[in-house]
RNA sequence: GGCGCGGUGGCAGAGUGGUGAUGCAGCGGACUGCAAAUCCGUAUAUCCGGGUUCGAUUCCCGGCCGUGCCUCCA
C-alpha cells in the first residue's frame, strides 16, 4: 500500500509521490529555543519521527529538516531578564531540547539549521522580494505586500477580507494593507541585530523558515510539517515568501499538520497551573511512556494529555518489556521486518494507534508461544515494530527494574532479600517467605517466581 | 462575528454503507504454597432529530455540547 498524507493545501488525503522518485524533502518548524520545551511543543516531534522513520524505510534516500529558531523577541526579552547574552540563552535551551528529545527517542533531524547562521540568506531573500514588488520598505521595517499575492490564503482558506474583518490588533500605521507582515525589523543598538541595506535591524518570524528550507531543500520540496496553530499565519507567510521569491514556484507539495494537545481536558496554560514541560514529566516517567502517549491518537485529532494516560502508557510497555524479557534467552531472527499491517497503518496517515494494537497483537502471540524458533520469528518482529515506532530499545531487565528512586532499595540489598526467601521456602516457612514478599512489596519491589528461580521488578 | 475540528463501551482510542478493532479497568476461570506475570472466557458504546438507502455509527441537513485559530503568538 502506497502512503498516503492529509494535505492541508487540499484537505483530503492524497498518495505521497515524491518529487524527484526516491527522494524525500521533510521541513518541520522547531523550537524557539528561549524556554524548556513543554509537552506540546513534544507532540509534532515526536510524530514527525514517526514519519522520518517510515520515510527512511520506504525511501532510500530522506533529508529531514527541523530549523532551531534562536532569534526572537521572546528570546531577547529572556536574555533581558536574565541580563545574560542572547547566545547563552538560545545554547543552553537548545542543549537542553536535544536531551529531552533525546529521551522521547526522537532522532536528531539530518540538519537543524539555525537561523542566525542564514541570516545572509534571509536579506537576499528578501531583496529579491522587494526587486519584484512583493516588498516595500516603510518605517525601517521591510513589509511583505500580501495584495502583491493573488493566492495568499490558500493554505490557512481564508480570504484577505476575513483576516482583516477578523483581525483583533490594532495595525502598525506604516503597513500600506492591514495584512502585510514584517520581513526585516529594525534593532535599537541595546539589541541584537544585523547589517542589511536597511539598516542594523533583525528578521521577522516567518522569513527564516523559507530562507533555512531554500537553503536546505531547494526551491520546491516534498513535506512541510507543523503544528495545526501554524497553519496562520506563519505557514501562510513562509508560502507567500517563498512562491513570490522563487517566481511562483511551490514551497512544499504536502503539508502535514498535527492536531493539538489539552492537559487533563484543558488548554495547557502557566495560569491554570497545568503547564507541563517534558523535563519534569522525565522526572516520573520514561521518556518512552511519554512517546507512546503521544503516539496513542491519531496525530492529527486532539489529544487529551492525562496523568492516566501516562501511567496507562507505562503498564502497556511493562507488559511489552515483560513479553520480551521472557525470551532474553532467544535470540532474536535477523533481518526481520515489522509486520505488512503495521506498515500499512502507518502509510494510511500515519495510524498510530492502529499501529499501536497491532503491536498488542504481536505481544499477545509472543507471550502465547512456546515453540523457540517461532519466538526467534517473533521477538525479531516485534523489535522490528519498535523500531519503526520508536519504542522497545531498551535492555528488559533493565526497564522492568528501573531506577532505584532516591532512598529506595537498592538492587544488592533485593537479592540478598530473595536468596532468605528462598531459604525460607526450602524450609517450608511460608510465613517467613510470606513477610519478605511483603517487605520488598511495600518498597515497590514486585517477586515473580518462576520456573528458572525469582527475578523482581519495580512496581 | 469569520474559518476549522471533534462528540464511539467505566476510561483511552481506531476502523467501517450490512455480525462495532485494540488497550486499561471490571467479572469468572486456569496456573501459583501464597503472589506476580501469563493464558482462557465474559458484560458494557457509536450526542439528539430529520433525510438518502433494502440497510447508517459511517453519507447529507439541522440542533446541542466541547474545542482550536483569526497577523509577530509558538
């Protein structure tokens, strides 16, 4: 089954050819690195992972982009406040997202262009913008003239009549319509700027997407993906930018969008105290927990981040480690592939969650097996799924005992504890047995006796 | 006000014009010295009202409810 993408320029679900056979361009907006990254800004990484990984496998050559955007005047007014430089801000938060992500098991992109590093690219952008009459200068600001575009509002459907009636900011005085945008800003000496012909001054928002995505991809590419919230206007201005510099040809052919998050069935927010960024859920969870959450619905329908489904998310893989630690002693068949149905949920719009059940599926007929070849077959398989999927790369055992969590128990001192039991046993005191399952359970340590001796985990 | 999205069992969450996946929780059973894990079995759902159809949860219209965006805010 060919993959098929819910294109936001068409709102249908078309079949995915690549531009150039074999070839695939992905351009996916990432952070403003000013702040830790939250559980939202976690969501279209982690499933435009998922789209990378399926792409590599079904494209022998896939070049994923994911900008990091490191200046802003969100970044400037933190730096501000910090009475730090700029640099030190965007260098360590960006640190700081290559770890969380890191632990969402979310790859790196190939590149991850920055955008002070294209600022040269931004200002002959936006000179040929300006050459061709889609840019004026007014106020030391250069504008984006969207009259200049016939289609502008075809991605967002919306009419420049509705931004305006709509629109709830008061509009800039030097604007010649209430909706063209800021290509180039200019910078007062206290901060941060650039030489242009237009004076020391800093880029808009949305110019350093199509410079970064031109420099890396090309006039034209395959994917653009996102969050649903940029669709308007950022998406919308990068395709003004790009089609009007590049003589009217396409940005992205398909643009990929998911949908968003709530926090216990409210939007996320610092004032309603439910503002979760991933570094504390790390802290409780695996960071595994938290990517198959997110993984759990469908990318492009709203998603209800609950402490239920996170928990829920972290018994699913127990049982997954539980069915893989059976078979530690089985080596795994080589050169498996991740099952035909899996594969075709993830090309039909990437259905995780169907993909996720036919995970379930494979566990079920592993834990059920008993003949050793076939569970070589399987095991190979299911870690075929986890890799498509991005889960299940860790050690069982190691997952199943986790991390002593600070003053527990520590793993010599459970031992010690099991070899009394077994003592005990032997002596046919169950009581004793009993008590020592019963204080190793009350420090979160669960016993499992089975035919190969005890081996223990962490509740 | 404009544009958009969604309402499926106790919870989460898919598919589908014709016996409604999957997981968690529940109940019963097997296994176990007791457990845990696992396995087997089992009850429970398509917001409301119209329309199209032999037949709609699925398509169309209306309503109700929830929710997102509406230009520097990612």
């Amino acid at each position: 089954m060919p993959l098929s993408l819910f294109n936001t320029l068409t709102r249908q679900k078309e079949r995915f050819e690549p531009l150039v056979p074999g070839k695939v361009g992905l351009y996916v907006c990432g952070p403003t690195v000013y702040d830790y990254a939250h559980i939202g800004n976690a969501r279209p990484v982690v499933v435009f992972d998922v789209l990378y990984r399926l792409l590599t496998r079904l494209y022998p050559d896939v070049r994923y982009v994911r900008n990091i955007t490191d200046v802003d005047d969100k970044i400037i007014d933190r730096a501000r406040e910090n009475g730090e430089p700029m640099e030190s801000v965007t260098a360590r938060t960006a640190e700081a997202f290559h770890q969380d992500m890191a632990a969402l098991n979310a790859l790196p992109p190939d590149i991850e262009p920055r955008a002070t590093a294209h600022i040269a690219q931004m200002v002959r952008m936006i000179e040929r913008l300006v050459a061709a009459g889609n840019a004026y200068e007014a106020d030391g600001h250069v504008l984006f003239a969207v009259p200049s575009m016939p289609d502008y509002g075809r991605l967002s459907r919306r009419s420049r009549d509705e931004l305006i009636a709509g629109a709830r900011v008061e509009v800039a005085p030097y604007k010649r319509d209430p909706a063209d945008f800021v290509l180039w800003k200019p910078s007062p000496p206290e901060v941060p700027g650039w030489a242009s012909p237009w004076g020391r001054g800093r880029p808009g928002w949305h110019i350093e997407c199509s410079a970064m995505a031109e420099t890396h991809l090309g006039e034209t590419f395959d994917i653009h993906g996102g969050g649903l919230d940029l669709i308007f206007p950022h998406h919308e201005n990068e395709i003004a930018q790009s089609v009007c510099a590049h003589g009217g040809a396409p940005l992205a052919r398909y643009w990929v969008h998911n949908g968003f998050l709530t926090v216990e069935g409210e939007k996320m927010s610092k004032s309603l105290g439910n503002f979760f960024t991933v570094r504390d859920l790390l802290g409780e969870v695996p960071g595994e927990a938290i990517r198959l959450t997110l993984l759990g619905a469908h990318y492009r329908q709203p998603l209800d981040f609950t402490r239920d489904a996170l928990r829920q998310s972290k018994a699913t893989l127990d049982r997954w480690y539980g069915a893989l630690r059976a078979v530690e002693d089985v080596p795994a068949a080589k050169d498996t592939a991740p099952p035909d149905e899996l594969v075709t949920a993830l090309e039909d719009d990437l259905n995780t969650p169907l993909a996720i059940s036919h995970v379930h599926a494979l566990v079920s007929s592993l834990n059920k097996s008993t003949e050793t070849a076939e569970r070589a077959a399987l095991k190979g398989t299911l870690l075929a799924a986890g890799d498509l999927l991005g889960l299940l790369r860790r050690d069982p055992t190691e997952w199943s005992r986790g991390d002593a969590a600070a003053g527990g128990i520590d793993a010599a001192a459970i031992e010690d504890l099991i070899q009394r039991r077994k003592d005990a046993r032997k002596g046919k005191d169950f009581a004793e047995a009993d008590r020592i399952r019963k204080e190793l359970a009350d420090q979160g340590v669960i016993l499992e006796d089975g035919p190969g001796g005890t081996t223990w985990k962490r509740a």
